[in-house]
C-alpha cells in the first residue's frame, strides 16, 4: 500500500518558488488588459478618436459604452453562469430612476453627491438580483428566463407607473456629475465620454479579477456542469448568488451612468421587454468570454442604426440579426471568433501549434497497430526531471496527507428508484493510500454507489464515512471539502475554455479569500492564484496536457479531455479520488495508458484511489484491493488474486465455467471489441 508521501504547507502566504518548467506561464490577470499589442493599440484608439470625430459620434458611443456596462453584467449571468436574465431592463430602470432621485437636488429629489447616488443604484441592482436568485433557487434555464420576465413585467407595473419618481413623458432633468470637483457636462460629449471611459475602465479591471479569481472560475464551472462544480467544492447557492449580483451590480451603475448622461430621465417606455431582450442579444453575440466583444457590440448596435437610419436599420432590427448570428456564432460569440481569428494570424493554425511543442513525455503513448488489429502499449511517463520538479510543486500545493487507516466506508447502502433496488445495503471499506477497484456488470449499481458517496444521491438506509466522520447527510461540496473528489462516466469538462483555465476550476478548495481580497488585489490572494498556475502546470506536465495549455479543451482529442478533467479533480488536492470508469469511450490502448498513469500518481502523490472499471483484467493488474458489485450487493472483496479465484465470482460476474480473468488483457479486449464476449 502506498505511504503518504506529501509535506504539509499552508498555501496563504507561503512562498512558492516556481519550478523552472512554469517561467512565463503564470496568467497575470492585472496586467493581461495591457499585455497584447492589441490592447494597447485598442487602449490608444479607444482615447486617441475622439478629437478627430464630430460631437453626436462621440456621444453616440459614450451611450453604447454605459449599455455595454449593463451587457458586460450580462455577460456574466448569461455567458459564465448560463442563466437567461430578461429583466435587464427593469433593473436597470428602477436604479435609473431611484438613483437620479438620490442625487437630484429638491423637489423632486434628495440632492446628495453622485458617488451615493452610484452606491445606491448598484446596491438597487444587487438586491433585486439576488431577491431573483433566492426566489428562484429550485429553477435553472428555461424557468429562470420566465422568472425575469415576471420581474420584469412587476416592474414595468409598479415602478414605472409612479410618474413622481420617472417623471412620466417629460422625464425629469439630472445635474451633471461633479467629479473631483470638476463638473462633468452633459453638453461637453469629451469631457463625458472619458469619464464613462474610465468607469468602463474600472469595469473591465473588476471582472478581469473576478474571472481568475476561484469566485469567477467557480461562476464558469458552475454554469457548465452543476454536478463537476460540486465535486470539486463549489458551493452552488453562492456561487449563483454571486453571478446573479454582480449582473445587478453592473445594471444599476448602468443606469445610474445613464442618468447623468442624458441630463433628464427618458421615458418609461424605452424599457420594457423588449429591451431586456434586446440588451440580452448583446451579450450573447458579444460571447461569454470576450468583454471587448461584449463592449464592441454595445457600441455598434448604437453606433449602426445612428448611421442606417435612412436603409431603417434600427435598435430592434439590429437585435434580431444579433440574436439570430449570435446563435450561429456559438457560446464564444463574436467575441470568441475574434479572439481566434487574432490567435491564428499571430500563432498560426492550432494544429501547427500544438504540433510544434514538444511534449514534456519523454516518449508519448506510443501505440503500434499490429495486423490482428490489436494494439501494443509502450511504457510512458515523463522525464526524471520534469516529474521531479511536477512532483516538488505539487508536494506544496497538496495538503497534509491523512493518516487513518480507512479513508472512505459506505455502510450498508440501499438505495431504489421506484421499483428498481439499484443498491441493496452494500458496504465496501477503502484503505487509506490503497488503489481499490470496484468492478461489476452493467448496472450493478456501481455509480449508484459513487453518487450515494460523493454525495450526489440521498441512500434510503446506509452510512457513509470519510476518514471516520459521518458523511451521509452532508452536502457534495462540504464532502469535497473534506478532501474527496470524483470524475464522472461521460467526461464534463467546459470545452469552450482552455485546458488551463479548466483545471484551474479545480483550485478553488485550495484557495481561500473574499472577492473583495482578489478585487483590491491583496498580495495573499494572488500569491495563492500564482501557487494554483503552477500547481496546474505540473499537474498538466504530469497528464502530458502541458502541449495543450491554452489550447480549448473541445478541440483536443477524448483522450486529452479525459486527462483535463482527472487534472481538474486533482487541483482540487483531493485525499480521496474517485474515478468512475475513466476509460469510458478511450480506445484500448488509451485505457491502458491512463490506467497506468493513474496508477503512477496515485503512488507518487500518496492518494487513496477507489475506480470503478469495465476492463477487469486492468484492474485485477492494477489495484491492491478489488470489490465486486452484482445486483447492489457486494458479491466479493479482497486482493485482485483473491477475487479473480472466487467461485461465485466466475459463475455469477465473470461467467459460469468461463474463465476469462485468465485471459490475457488484449485478447479479452480484442475479444470485446469483435462481439465474442462482454464483461
Ligand atoms: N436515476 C435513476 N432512475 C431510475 N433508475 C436508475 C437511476 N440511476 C440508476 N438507475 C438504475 O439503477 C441500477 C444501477 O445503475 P448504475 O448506473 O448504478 O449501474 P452501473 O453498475 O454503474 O452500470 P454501468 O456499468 O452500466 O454504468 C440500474 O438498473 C439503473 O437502471
């Protein structure tokens, strides 16, 4: 069995030395807006225009700009977390209107400075969102988007029709900002749109910080796959919550932005639905992970019907087409496409890229089709020295390795589905540092048995223990917590985003700080974010997915998907993992590889392995203990030797009178994959 072989170290202010293999490879979020040549040449433009274009076009886009605030907010609901918001409008109108009211001087208003007028909008925006988040806590898609709509609609009939507060047809006039002192016109189109530039500015620098922070990563895995979020820690109400304020946040200062833009309130009418909708079609052709993209459209779908409105292009047209190229466009929007067309002119095609790296394995996965069709395995790994230092950075970044003699129990477990008995009070007992297979026919029950441990399935009877607590009634996140992670039988990765940014969803755990921490930029959190990058760069050298880094993980091949998602699950730090059938769909030869790389990490990491597996021979090979599931029942356990000899084994799982443990691996494979037998 293997020893625990990892020094324990707090993470927070620790000093982590990156190993030579990581130089260069640390995201810099603070710095990334200005690190491309194109931003700063964007950065330039972006101030640079305005003294040579006419008054209307500069307030044309200063108006797209606070629109694209609100998207940007979008953005984040929509795109990250995956949950239709259709009533933008509302919010954005109610902060609009409450907010130019705080900071109107009397009758009509309270007269205080604007920067409380901007804290009351936002925290308007914020409140509403989360009354939406917390009312509709058991919806997610299709239900959450007629929720919005709802809200939007109460908004329209209550807040809209207190014409003392809107102003009604004729609106009410707002003063001008005064910034610093200095009194930001309405009328003087520069002097406004710098100032909206700079908010935009402070806008883009929060949610840069935001989407590297375990907040914004967690945000991201959440919207893609609830269950992957949950097995590696994150808490899925916060992290909601989280998604849904910050879309508010960023509506409210919207509206309050545009309040002072206007320099009196526009009519209720120009907010409704429509415009929620209308404003969602932004963000959605803008693309979930492109804030330029998100902020170019804004701008653009002013800035066209200003220029068309002859060819009677407008606001409304616009936002079908959007809606409609968006969808056409994909998840990454316009925004994506962009970004990839940019990274193709500067790096070349992505075949050629990752063709061009060389692979820190000292040989790959070398597979040799023989003639038979049966293939061969070469021994792989990586280089002594690029697992040492893997290994080295690693050894800081796992906590300290638990010492009980029994890492997981499950205590006779029964579970059903209506008349289906998928477990009947199976018990199994997983030793600390062992690598235990679990093993069973095709619906034996076995990620029933995964479910019921990680979590995910209440059992109708049983007991579940880590390291000796009493689990059953905890959350899949807090059992995360206690050092417990799994992998799933369909792989859940976030394919529109890079292999680093996917195992970097698996930090959160090991992290730990408020968003306002990461937002202000304290150095305790970014140390651990930079702890984290080379964490995942060795875990990457380790999986051999280091070629594909920042390669998005739905171009890679399965095999690479796999390891991304086994890598996610490690960055977690987990004591115990959980693998349920990690060669689900990998052709034979892959299977075998990641058979044995699982194997080798599990060793060298010092973990306790508990992996549900279809090849019986690779894991009679494999484990140090094996237990057999047959109808939700344990049928038998012990060393791989043990089981294999087990009468009632052969007869029931492995075959009457056929011995097919015996048969070497291949041939069964073989054998599988021509239809002659099965497990
Ligand atoms: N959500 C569910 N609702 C109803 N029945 C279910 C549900 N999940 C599993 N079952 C049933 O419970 C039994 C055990 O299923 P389970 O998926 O745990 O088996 P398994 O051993 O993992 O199978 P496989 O190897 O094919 O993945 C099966 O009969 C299955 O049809």
């Amino acid at each position: 069995m293997a020893q625990p072989v990892l020094a324990p170290q707090r993470l927070d202010g620790a000093d982590v030395t990156a190993p030579g293999a990581t130089a260069g490879r640390r995201a810099r979020p603070l710095l990334s807006l200005l690190r491309q040549p194109l931003n700063l040449v964007g950065a330039a433009v972006a101030i640079g225009w305005i003294f040579f274009a006419p008054d209307y076009r500069v307030f044309t886009v200063t108006t797209g700009l606070v629109i694209g605030v609100l998207a940007l907010g979008l953005m984040v609901m929509v795109g990250w977390g995956r949950e239709i918001n259709l009533a933008a409008a509302g919010v954005y109108a109610t902060s609009l209107y409450l907010g130019s009211w705080v900071y109107r001087p009397g009758p009509n208003g309270w007269g205080h400075p604007l920067v409380i007028a901007i804290v009351v909008s936002v925290a308007i925006g914020i409140v509403m969102m989360l009354a939406v988040a917390l009312f509709s806590v058991r919806l997610s898609g299709v239900y959450v988007m007629v929720f919005t709509l709802g809200v939007q609609i109460l908004v329209e009939r209550i807040v809209f029709t207190q014409y003392r507060l809107t102003g009604g047809d004729q609106g009410l006039t707002t003063p001008s900002p005064h910034i610093f002192g200095y009194e930001v016109s309405s009328h003087d189109d520069r002097a406004f749109y710098l100032f909206i530039l700079s908010v935009v500015a402070l806008v883009l620098a929060f949610l840069q910080r935001l989407r590297h922070s375990p907040h914004g990563r967690a945000i991201l895995l959440m919207g893609a796959d609830q269950q992957a979020a949950v097995a590696v820690g994150v808490r899925p109400l916060r992290t909601r919550a989280l998604a849904f304020a910050v879309c508010g946040a960023l509506g409210g200062l919207a509206g309050i932005l545009a309040a002072t833009l206007y320099g009196s309130t526009p009519g209720t009418v120009n907010y409704t639905a429509t415009t929620s909708l209308l404003w969602l079609s932004i963000a959605i052709l803008g693309g979930f992970d492109s804030m330029v993209g998100v902020l170019a459209v804004a701008v653009a779908f002013q800035y066209i019907p200003f220029q068309l409105e002859k060819l009677h292009v407008n606001y409304q047209l616009l936002a079908g087409i959007s809606l409609l190229a968006g969808v056409l466009c994909g998840s990454r929007g316009l925004g994506g496409r962009m970004q990839d067309a940019y990274r193709r002119l500067r790096f070349g095609p992505a075949a050629q890229r990752r063709a061009e790296r060389p692979s820190s394995f000292t040989a790959a996965a070398e597979v040799l089709a023989r003639a038979d069709g049966l293939t061969e395995l070469r021994e792989i790994g990586p280089s002594d020295e690029v697992r040492r230092q893997s290994l080295e950075t690693l050894e800081r970044w796992f906590p300290r390795r638990r010492t009980e003699p029994i890492a997981l129990a499950a205590e006779d477990v029964s579970v059903a589905f209506g008349g289906v008995r998928a477990l009947r009070g199976a018990s199994i007992e997983v030793p600390t540092g062992s690598f235990t297979g679990l093993i069973g026919p095709n619906g034996a029950g076995k990620t029933t048995l995964f479910d019921v441990v990680s979590g995910l399935t209440r059992p109708d009877a049983g007991v579940v223990r880590i390291f000796g607590d009493d689990v059953t009634h905890r959350q899949p996140w807090e059992r995360a917590g206690l050092g417990m992670t799994r992998t799933f039988q369909t792989t859940r990765i976030v394919k529109e985003l890079s292999v680093a940014d996917n195992l970097l969803a698996g930090a959160g755990l090991r992290i730990s700080g408020s968003l306002p921490q990461f937002v202000v930029g304290m150095p305790a959190q970014w140390r651990q974010i930079r702890a984290a990058e080379e964490a995942a760069w060795a875990i990457a050298c380790l999986l051999d997915i280091d070629r594909y880094w920042d390669e998005r993980v739905g171009e890679l091949e399965f095999s690479a998907r796999r390891r991304t998602e086994l890598g996610r699950a490690l960055l977690s730090g987990p004591q115990i993992l959980l693998l349920d059938e990690p060669t689900s769909g990998l052709d034979p030869a892959s299977s075998g590889a990641l058979i044995g790389l699982v194997r080798r990490l599990q060793a060298d990491l010092g973990l306790t392995v508990l992996l549900v597996e279809h090849y019986v021979k690779a894991v009679l090979e494999s484990c140090d203990l094996v237990y057999v599931l047959t109808e939700g029942q344990i049928l038998a356990h012990g060393d791989p030797d043990h089981v294999a000899a087990d009468p009632d084994v052969q007869e029931r799982y492995l075959g009457a009178g056929h011995d097919a443990a015996a048969i070497p691996w291949r041939e069964r494979v073989a054998a599988e994959r021509t239809g002659v037998t099965g497990d």
